[in-house]
C-alpha cells in the first residue's frame, strides 16, 4: 500500500506559505521566467519534504535532481555528474568552448578551461534542456557540493534570465558551506505550536501513545522540527535511550542517537551493508554491492533496514538505494567502530577498479591508510592533478594537502604542501591558502621556493584587503629572489605596484626603483614594459613614452603576462594616453572572451569604462561598468563590485542622480582597512564632489576634491583629473589659493604628458586663475579642444566662457559659447549642467528652450538591451551574443524583444539601419 505525499513528508504541514510560494515559481517556469530559492534550516526542519513537493507538483515541466555528498566534497564536479546526467545527450548543441569546458569538467574529454566558462555551459546545458517549456533543477543538502560544482551552479543561477528554469538548493546549517550571496532565500524555522501539535497526535493516532509529561517535553524540546517530532517519539517508545529528550544535548545529536538506537538493533550483515552505503559517494548500487559482498553482506540484507524504515530502495530501470534522511547516513558512519569504517573504505577501493574511477579509489585507499603511504600518496597527487586541469582547485587542494601528509619523504611533503598553498589560492580558499603556505615556508631551504609561498600569503592577504601586509611579502620575496631569479623577481613586483596602488606613492617608487635594478637581459619582451612602468611618475616637459611603441617592442622580442600588460594599461591612463589604453583593455576584452574568462573581465572592463569617461562616451561606459559590476559579483569578487560603484556613481554624478549617487559612492567607500584606502574610495570622493559641484555646493565640492590631493590618494588617476574640478569649485568660493598647489601639480603632469587634451583643460584653469586674461585663454583652449573626441570637456569650457561673456555683458556672444555647451549637455543627458546652461541663456536674453535628448539612453534601452541590441546589428546570432555575455540565448531573445519597440523597429535587420545612432 503506497503511502501518500503528507504521509512520507509530514513536515508539510504548516508550511503553506512555503508551498505556495514554490507553485508561484513552478508556475513562472511554465511562463517562460526564470527563479532562484535557497531553503535554508537545521536537520530535519523539512528543506527535503518542500524540495520534493516541489518535484512532485512541477507537472509539464523537466526536472533535474542531485544532492551533495559529505563524502564527494572533495571530488570536483561529482555534484555535476549526478545532476546534469540525463541532460547530457543536449551537450553537443552547445558552442564549441563550451561544450569542450563542460566535457573535461564532467571527465568526458580532455583538458580544461576557465572556471567561469563552466558555468556559463551549464546555463546553455539548462536552457537547452527546458527546451521551452521549463526546467525545475532541485539540488539538496547543497552545503556538501563539491566547490566546482557549487561555483558552476551559483554562476549559472546568477545568470538566469528568461530561460523557464527554477532552480531550488536545500541547504543544512551548521554543516558544510554554501554562500549564495545576492541569491534568494527563504530560513525555514519550526512549525507553529498548533501545527507541531497536530503531527505529533497523528502519530499518537498511529499506535504511539504517548503521555501527557512526555508530550509536553517533546513539543517544548523538538522546536517544532518536523524531523524530531516523527523519529523521537518512535525512538522513545523502543526505549533506545533514556536521553533522547535530554535538553543538555543539541537536537541534531538526539536525532542521530535515535536513528543509532534503530541501527544498533539490525542484524550485523545490514549493519556491515549500511556501513558501506554510507561511505560510497560513486551512487552505483553495483559497486556498493561488490564491496559489501567482499565483507560477508548481500542484497537480502539490505530487508532489515528497509523494514526499520531506514533505506528507500527504488525499483524501476535504475535500482537506487538511499537513505530515508541525510541523519541516517551520519548516524550509520558515526555508529560504525573504526575498524569496520577502514574495512569499507579498502572494499570500495578494491570495487573501484576502472580507470575512469582512480579519483574515487585514491581517496578510500587515503581513508584508509593508518600512517605515510608513498604509493597512495602517489595517486592522490595524479588526482590532484587531474582536478586541476579540469578547473577543481578546492578539489587539487585537498588532495595535494593529504598526499603531503600521506608522504614518506621530506622533500615530497613539502613540495606537495606548496602546490596544495597554490591550489587553495586559485580555489579561493584565502585562509587556508595562506595557512598552509605560512607552515610550508617554515619546512624549505629553497629561496625560490619559499618566495613562491610568500607570494601565495600576499595575494591570499591582499584580497582579505590587508594590503600593507601583502605589500611588504611581495617586496620581500621579490628582493631575496631578485639575483637568481629576476623575472619570477620581476612578476612579483609587477605585483607588488598593484598592492602599493592602494598604500601611496612612495610606496610605488619604491616598487619601481626596484624594477628598474632587476637585470631582465634574459627577458627582453620584460625590458620595454619595465621602461614605461618606470615613467609613471614623470614631470615636467619631455617627449612622452607611447604605450603603442611600447606595445610593439614587446610584440617583437617576445611576450608578456596578461597581468604586466594590465598594469600597463593603468599606467597609461595615469599618463593620460587613453585612447591606447583603451585599445589594449579592448584586446584583451576579446581575448578574455574568447577564453570564457568571466572573472578577469572586470579588471579589463574597469579601465576600458575609465576610457569612456575620459572621452565622454558615457553610455559606453555605464554600460561596461554595469556589466563588469554584475560579473565581479557574480564570480565573487567583492573587491571589484565596489570599486565598479564607485565608477557609476559617477556616471549618476554627471547625470544629477543624487541619491543613486550616494548610494553607489557609499559602497565604494566600503572596505577601508588600517594602512590602507578602500579600493573604490578615490572615484567616490571624485563622484561626490562633482555631484555637489553640479548642484552648484561648491564649498563642499572642494572639500571631497581636496581629501584627494592628500596622501595617499595623490597618485591615484582620479585625483589628477579631479583637479580642474578643484580649480572651479576654489573660484566659485572665491578661494583661488586653495587651488594654488594642486593646479601647479597638474600644470607638471600636463607638460610630462604632452596630450593636447589636457593642455586646454590647463588654459581653462588658468581662466579661472586669470579674469583679466580669460578671453584669450578661454578661447585659445577651445581651439584646441576636440569636440568630437572629448565633448564633455569641450561644453564645460564653453559653458564657462560663456558665463564669462554674460557676466561682461557680451550677451550675443555668450549665447554662442552656451548654445554650443547646451546642445552637448542635453545629447549626454548631463541634466544639472544642462540647466546651468539653460538658465545662464535666459540671463543673456535668449528665449527659454527645452531639453532636448538624443541619446540612445532616450529610448529607454537598460545597458544590457543596449549592448545586446549592438552585438545584433553586427549580425552575431542569438548564441553568439549570449556566449559573449555569459548569458543564455534566451535571455538575449528576451532581452531584444523587449528593445524592439523601445527602438520602433520590427526586425532584426532593421538593428543595421541604427545601429550608428545607439551611442
């Protein structure tokens, strides 16, 4: 007689809200739309009862089942396996990259790729298998996924859209870990005291009577966890053990002794079965059946505890045997002596027998090994190797980290120790990356070596944000090394000018001084990047070292890192050549792209949205902001997520939007740690002030311009380009010396520069400085400024020439210079400057005029659409798109469909026809 859905999970009673929220999801699958839900509780609160309602009610869609196993958390991608195997026949309309990442991921081809590329396959996987009419993906006891499998789901989660897919994790606390920041989720806590009170009756009603003082004990003690008001009154009946009800014990340990006093009365074959079921993570009742055979148990032992409600074998196709609850399985292992636990872990070792199963074998042998073991050590670290290459780097750590401890030899363990620092490192793992390298340090003689390990403490420090820290490792590795070996010498330094970035400009010159000294005649492609590091701090007159030429010496003696030619580029933004800078941050935007390299965009796309600042391209350069912004968040890079607000603040700043302003420069003034700037602290400040400057508060304007012009935010880019800013808001308080030093350090930097550019903004300042000849300088910096290339600038002097006119009562003329600073203010949609303008035309007579916007920003396009729809215009599919952004093709449909008629057009082909007009 089958039992119903109430019966097998009576936790659902009470959670009517749950339920209805979980049809609302299953329902905007069937729609088309796409949702995310973290259930989140203790053991036994009934995340697994509400994971299978959901499965149960999701009629006309697909569905996708997998769970974490404690014991498979250091298998990469085994969560993977299990949940997208009946997906798998859609592998091959995958793109190429894709398809061949997800493949070495599952262990079905050779190599790997980015991590992130991953990701983005199994969000094509997914929408491929909804084909249309929605998938439901339900992922329990997610806290034991293996970390491969956990950043490839949560990236594929952050990325849903339109796909029809709702993705569900249940997730225990107190075990395991499961971070999905930004992701929905709902805490489960007990049932209400009517609705715990009505399942413990039933199960009164049901022969288990209990009385009125016991009860009473349980309701109070059981929290209303669904999970203990069914197993302890069952437990107490059989007088298990007196201390079920214990208040001195949590109630995940009552629940596991009674489950132990269940197991405890099982015939010892069953028991001995159990044992071995509990230890296997491979999910094949074959090899569990192999294994227990080989210690004296069978299938028919397995009638016992199925009959003790504890397993709940499956028939059908596939014959599966599970545990009834994730507590059993604990219950089972921990019950288990020590010897019976080692004799399953060899049984499965020796059941493991294909080649495709070394990863599993290796890691029972290690289970097993009571003391150092070179030959499983062996093969931990070929598995270790493996989990590498496929992109599991909490998965190498891990095996590295035990075949170190498993060695027989000094020199194995410590260099397997290092190599697990490493791995933890690329993993993420900050602390224990940074641990193991500090332990691994104290064991080796090699100063290469241990200068690698220094470097793995200071990246590990540097993005726990403790920048002074990992400034003085890199420095210090880099000098003990710097003889032997300059260029691993000279990577480290490279590094060290990122760190010192955030510390000061001695800092820096320290860092390149060092550089300079390295002798890098064995790196020839080292020399010319090293040359123009070297000139980030020049002044005074001079040609200039172009990064172009720069670029094109190293082309031709060799090649250099992606992470020189990123400091590079910041370099030459510092030197204010940005149009180049621009085209390096662009090829490398493509190469990070074709590469499926999600998490080194945002870097990439920082300074290409610093370039489209600079040059007035400002929807470009939301629209790269917001997309580097979400993809740093959606990779975990906390870092960047502030810093990237910091730029939009910005970009609302020159727009008038305060409170968006505000809020975005408040985060990107988050992260302040002792010795050291927030990351997105000086575009904040800058923000701000241009936000105040705007609104015509001067006086506070200056004030956040200034905090610039001190240490240790004076080498930053911003507070160099803040300074013109700092010059107006000093005149409009008639406070010019307070401008003094600052506009004699950028009169310095603009000389050592030699870009056009910023010699006319030079000119406006000294107008500012210089009533009596501002006409001439007025007019000899608007000839030289370009109005295409930097309109923004351009209509900031004009608008002020043009005050300058009306206020000598040249009012004919000055409405020349404002019309002019009007029309581009209003193309830009720069609203506070625009109504500066406009009111400074209707004090020089003209009539009054309305705002008149051309942007593409106009229509209403969000930076997606707007990217999406210029992506179409050049004729790249719907796939091609979504491969580019890292989203499904279906969102890029959605996502068009809803651009159409904000653009008034029908078809895609009428996308060519406008595409020069969506700036």
């Amino acid at each position: 007689m089958r039992t119903t859905v109430a019966e097998q999970f009576p936790s659902l009673r009470g959670r009517e809200p749950q339920q209805e929220t979980l049809e609302a999801l299953i329902d905007g699958a069937r729609a088309g739309r796409s949702a995310v839900l973290v259930l989140r509780g203790e053991a036994g609160i009934g995340k697994t009862a509400l994971l299978e309602f959901a499965a149960r009610h999701a009629e006309g869609l697909r569905v996708l089942r997998g769970a974490g196993l404690e014991a498979e958390s250091e298998l990469p991608f085994a969560g993977l396996q299990l949940l997208l195997a009946p997906a798998l026949d859609r592998l091959p309309v995958l793109p190429e990259p894709q398809r061949a990442a997800l493949s070495a991921a599952l262990g079905l081809g050779p190599g790997g790729r980015e991590p992130m590329l991953t990701g983005l396959a199994v969000l094509s996987l997914l929408t491929e298998y909804a084909d249309g009419s929605g998938l439901l993906v339900v992922v329990d006891d997610a806290q034991w996924l293996d970390r491969a499998s956990r950043d490839a789901l949560l990236f594929a989660a952050r990325r849903l859209r339109a796909e029809g897919v709702v993705m569900l994790f249940g997730v225990r606390d107190g075990e395991g870990a499961f971070e999905a920041t930004g992701l929905p989720e709902q805490r489960l806590t007990g049932l209400s005291p009517e609705a715990a009170a009505a399942l413990l009756d039933e199960y009164s009603l049901a022969g288990h009577a209990l009385s009125p003082a016991v009860r009473y004990r349980l309701l109070a003690e059981s929290g209303g966890n669904p999970l203990a008001l069914r197993e302890l009154p069952l437990a107490m009946a059989a007088e298990a053990t007196p201390d079920l009800a214990a208040g001195a014990l949590p109630l995940t340990d009552r629940l596991r002794l009674a489950f132990h006093g269940r197991i405890s009365r099982l015939p010892e074959a069953t028991r001995t079965l159990m044992t071995v079921l509990a230890i296997d993570e491979s999910g094949s009742p074959a090899i569990v059946l192999r294994a227990a055979a080989s210690l004296g148990a069978g299938l028919d032992d397995l009638a016992p505890a199925e009959a003790a409600d504890l397993l709940r074998p499956s028939t059908g196709p596939d014959l599966s045997i599970t545990f009834r609850h994730p507590l059993i399985r604990a219950a089972v292992y921990q019950r288990a002596p020590l010897t019976q636990r080692l004799a399953a872990h060899r049984a499965l070792a020796a059941a493991l027998d294909t080649p495709e199963q070394a990863d599993r074998r290796a890691w029972h042998l290690a289970a097993a090994a009571l003391g150092p073991d070179a030959e499983v050590a062996d093969a931990l670290e070929r598995t270790a190797i493996r989990a590498r290459e496929r992109g599991g780097h909490t998965a190498a750590a891990a095996a590295y980290d035990r075949a170190a401890r498993l060695s027989d030899r000094p020199e194995d363990r410590t260099r397997r120790q290092a190599l697990a620092a490493q791995a933890a490192l690329e993993s993420g793992d900050l602390e224990r990356a940074a641990d193991l390298a500090r332990r691994t340090a104290r064991e080796v003689s090699s100063e290469s070596l241990r200068a690698n390990l220094s470097q793995v403490r200071a990246l590990a420090t540097f993005w726990q944000g403790e920048f002074p820290e990992a400034h003085r490792l890199l420095v210090d590795a880099a000098t003990s090394i710097a003889a032997a070996a300059p260029q691993q010498a000279a990577g480290m330094l490279v590094q060290a000018l990122h760190t010192g970035w955030y510390l000061g400009e001695p800092e820096l010159t320290d860092v390149l001084k060092r550089l300079a000294d390295l002798p890098l005649a064995d790196e020839p492609a080292l020399t010319p990047a090293v040359r123009f590091l070297g000139r980030l701090f020049d002044s005074g007159p001079g040609r200039p070292l172009a990064l172009r030429d720069t670029l094109a010496e190293i082309d031709f003696r060799g090649a250099v890192s992606d992470q020189v030619l990123l400091i590079l580029c910041g370099v030459a933004l510092a030197r204010g050549q940005d149009g180049p800078a621009f085209e390096l941050a662009v090829a490398l935007d493509a190469r990070h792209r074709a590469a499926g390299a999600a998490g080194r965009l945002p870097t990439v796309l920082f300074f290409a949205a610093e370039a489209d600042i600079f040059t007035g391209r400002l929807t470009d350069a939301r629209t790269a902001t917001v997309e580097a912004r979400d993809l740093a968040r959606d990779t975990g890079q906390q870092q960047w997520v502030r810093q990237l607000s910091s730029v939009l603040a910005h970009l609302d700043a020159l727009r008038g939007e305060e409170a968006e302003c505000r809020a975005h420069a408040g985060l990107g003034l988050a992260g302040d740690t002792p010795g050291a700037i927030a990351p997105g602290a000086p575009w904040a400040h800058w923000s701000l002030g241009l936000l105040d400057l705007g609104a015509g508060r001067a006086e506070s304007a200056l004030s956040r311009f200034e905090r610039l012009t001190k240490v240790p935010f004076t080498h930053h880019i911003c507070a160099t380009r803040a300074i013109p800013d700092l010059v107006e808001a000093a005149v409009r308080i008639g406070a010019p010396e307070r401008a003094a030093a600052p506009f004699a350090k950028f009169t310095g930097w603009a000389e050592s520069v030699g870009q056009p550019w910023a010699d006319a903004l030079v000119l406006r300042c000294r107008a500012l400085l210089d009533d009596e000849r501002a006409e001439d300088l007025y007019s000899r910096a608007l000839e030289i400024h370009d109005r295409e290339a930097r309109p923004i600038e351009f209509a900031r002097t004009a608008l002020l020439y043009g005050e300058w006119l009306r206020r000598a009562r040249r009012k004919s003329e000055a409405r020349n210079q404002l019309n002019e600073a009007m029309e581009v203010f209003d193309r830009l949609e720069l609203r506070p400057w625009a109504e500066r303008a406009r009111h400074e035309l209707s004090a020089a007579g003209a009539p009054a005029a309305d705002p008149a916007g051309t942007s593409a920003t106009a229509t209403g396009l969000t930076p997606q659409e707007l990217q999406i729809v210029r992506l179409a215009a050049q004729g790249l599919s719907n796939r091609d798109i979504a491969a580019q952004l890292f989203l499904s093709h279906r969102t890029v449909g959605y996502h068009l469909y809803k651009a159409y008629p904000k653009l008034g057009v029908t078809s895609r082909g009428d996308l060519k026809d406008i595409a020069t007009q969506l700036h």
